[in-house]
C-alpha cells in the first residue's frame, strides 16, 4: 500500500513540474521555475509563464497545450487583435444545442460552439478550414407506433486560425424517427430534427458566402443573409444545396415566363427582382 502511494505520489509531482529544470518563458523572457511552466507539446515543445498562457483562451487551451509549437501562439495572439473588434459584433441569429451550443451570426459570418453564459470563442467563417455537423446513430428501437433511432448530434470545426480543433456533442440521446427503405431491406433512413437542420442551414449559407467571396464574385453590399434567404424562397429552393447554375437557369425562365415584364410596370419590378436574385445565388453557386 506504501508503495502505491509513493508512487502516485511522485508522478503528481512529476507531472506538476517539480523535477523539471528550470527554464524560461519563451515569450516574456521570464525565468521560471519547474512547476511554473506551462509546457506545449507542439512538434517544438515550448514553456510560458501563467501570464503568457492566460492570453489563451480557455475553450482552446488544453488543445494548444497538446498542439501548439511557439508560432502558433504567436499567430493567436496575433489572430486575437486583428479579429477582436470584429468578433465583438457577434450577434447570432441561429442556435441549437444543449449544454454546448452553436451559435451562428449569419450576417456577420461568425460562430462560436461552446457552453455556459460566456459560451465559446468567437471564430470566423473565414478562417474555417474543415468542419462536420452531423448525428450519430447508435442504436435501433422498435416501438408500436414506429421505430426510433437513437444517437447524438455533434459538430467538429478545424480553423486555421487561430490553429485548432474542436469536437462537441450539442445535443446527447436524440431519437429521430426511422422509415425502413424497402420492403425486406433493413436499412433504415431518418430525417434530422428540426432545430440541428435549421442550424445547419444557417452554417452552410455562411460557407457559401464565404466561398463566394474568396472567389471575388460576390458583392459586398449584398453580404447580407436576408438578401440570400429571399432570393432561396423566391426561386423555391430549400437550401443552397440545390442551387446549380443549370437549375438557376430552369428556375428563372420559369419564373420569367409566368411575370411578363411588358404586361405593367409591377411585372417588371417583379422580373428586375428575379434577375437581381438570380445574379446573387449564381455568384454564390460558383
Ligand atoms: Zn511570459
């Protein structure tokens, strides 16, 4: 028993630094002792100060302590500043989860996936490098009006700045209800719940505007995601997903056709509407 102790003992004070050399901050400089490390075990390990480390945020701190090399903490710190004031207008108008929330800003394509009342880090669309949203099925259950599936819905980010990712469950033992497809198949289709649909779609309406203006074909006064969901509703399409160039096309003459801009003048208002629509989704369908 003695031993076990003993030996729990010294890999706590191992772990907290107490047999580390001496070292320095690599930021400030400072000398500091083993247990007043903050060590990264980045590709090139590296130690901070307290200080220095509580520049980091919480939500991404125990990533970039298993992560980072020294230049991404740089790249953070300047990531930080020249995103801060932008980041401040967060203000989202979509969000689903419970416990870990995503929240999107639509307008100003930024989000953040965290918890509590201060929730997560605020990041930008822009900076976003890969991401999931999706619901994981993990179990079957048969019931007399129908079976259910049972599972968690969750999204995964990967940002190129500032250097991270992230993986959240939002929302914890979903069940969705199942359709078997087939006659004897058992495979079985399900459809997402509404409000991890509706967040979805808030997201993926930001990549697209993302996408759009890294191609330098989308203008920046129609920014706007009111101006994207009308001209979506206008030529009836359920989500960006559908938008093609050839199904643009279909769509506006459809649409020309029923409105002939020379029978009055609101028909024409009307058709100047549609064409204003369809330069919009067709800059943003690429
Ligand atoms: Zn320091």
């Amino acid at each position: 028993m003695f031993w076990v102790i003993a030996i729990i003992v010294l890999v706590v004070l191992f772990k907290a630094g107490v047999f580390r050399k001496p070292g320095e901050c690599q930021s400030c400089r400072k000398t500091l002792k083993g247990t007043e490390q903050q060590v990264f075990k980045g590709d090139t390990p590296f130690c901070l100060c307290k200080e220095c480390s509580d520049k980091i945020h919480p939500q991404i701190l125990s990533y970039a302590k298993s992560n980072w090399s020294y230049p991404d903490y740089t790249n953070y710190l300047a990531w930080e500043e020249a995103t801060r004031e932008e980041r401040a207008q967060f203000d989202p108008d979509a969000k689903y989860g419970y416990g870990c929330e995503l929240k999107v800003d639509t307008e100003r394509g930024l989000f953040s996936l965290g918890s509590g009342r201060k929730g997560g880090l605020v990041f930008r669309f822009a900076d976003l490098s890969d991401y999931e949203l999706d619901f994981k099925p993990e179990e079957v259950k048969e019931g007399f009006f129908g079976d259910k599936v049972k599972g968690d819905e969750y999204v995964t980010v990967e940002m190129a700045a500032p250097r991270v990712y992230l993986e959240e469950v939002i929302n914890y033992g979903v069940k969705l209800g199942l359709t078997k497809k087939g006659f004897l198949s058992t495979k079985y289709e399900y459809e997402l719940s509404e409000g991890f649909s509706e967040v979805i779609r808030a997201f993926t309406i930001c990549l697209y505007i993302e996408a759009a203006r890294r191609e330098g074909n989308y203008q920046e006064e129609s920014m706007n995601i009111g101006e994207v969901e009308k001209a979506l509703a206008l030529f009836m399409f359920d989500s960006m997903d559908e938008v093609t160039q050839d199904s643009l096309k279909k769509q506006r003459n459809a649409l020309i056709k029923a409105f002939h801009p020379d029978n009055n003048e609101q028909n024409e208002a009307y058709s100047q509407k549609i064409n204003a629509a369809y330069d919009l989704l067709s800059g943003m369908a690429g």
